[in-house]
C-alpha cells in the first residue's frame, strides 16, 4: 500500500449472503417454519403447558426487549384470550403454533422480525 491509497470495506451480514427462503407457499406454512415454533414451545414452555410467565419471557426474547413484560401485558391477554379457549390459564403446543401460523399469514414481516430476533437466519436454521 501507498499513501494516499484507498481501502474499501463493506460489512456482510448472514442476511445479505442468504437469501430468504418463502415461508408461505400456496397459502401454507412451510413445515420448516412450522417446525421453528414448535422449537419455540420446547424452550418457552413446561410439561408441555405455555403459563403466562413462560409467554411472558417468550414475548421479552421475541421482541428484543431488555424488560421483562407483566404477565398482565395486553399482548399476553390477547393472545390468551383467543387462544386459551377453554380458559386453562395456558397455551398448549397446538394453540401456540396456530397462533404463529395465521400470524405468519396475517403479519409476515413480523413473523420475519421474530424469527430474527430469535436468531433464526434467511434459511430458517439457528445462527
């Protein structure tokens, strides 16, 4: 190198180098989407059962957030009241995962920003 001469640098992020895959095809999940949230209900839950406070730290790593939310946050009572139909104070595995699927078909960006902030990559395998 000579003074006066130029270095280029560009910065490449796992998002740049791998491009997204259709997490939607034909109306469907796609199983390996699928699969991810079921991944999500092992973590986040216990004996099988989703409480408010395992949503309740789901909800703090979903989004990013350095606050652990109240069991009372108005995103949980959403999600509980639709999707805990019986009222059991829980979410089963089942409930979870419809959740996230009419999610993904209602608000795919946001399914996209979740899986991001999971440390899911382009190609929905863990970074």
């Amino acid at each position: 190198m000579k003074d006066g001469d130029e270095i280029k640098l560009s910065l490449n992020s796992l998002d740049s180098l791998i491009a997204p895959v259709e997490i939607l095809v034909n109306g469907e999940v796609v199983p390996e989407c699928i699969a991810v949230f079921n991944r999500w209900f092992d973590i986040y839950s216990s004996d099988n059962k989703m409480h408010r406070e395992h949503a309740a730290r789901f909800l703090r790593d979903v989004t990013g957030s350095r606050e652990m939310p109240s069991v009372d946050d108005p995103r949980l009572g959403t999600l509980f009241s639709v999707y805990d139909r019986t009222n059991q104070g829980f979410l089963e595995r089942e409930n979870f995962v419809k959740f996230y699927i009419e999610s993904t078909k209602d608000r795919k960006k946001t399914v996209w920003e979740n899986m991001k902030s999971m440390g899911i990559r382009n190609d929905l395998k863990l970074v």
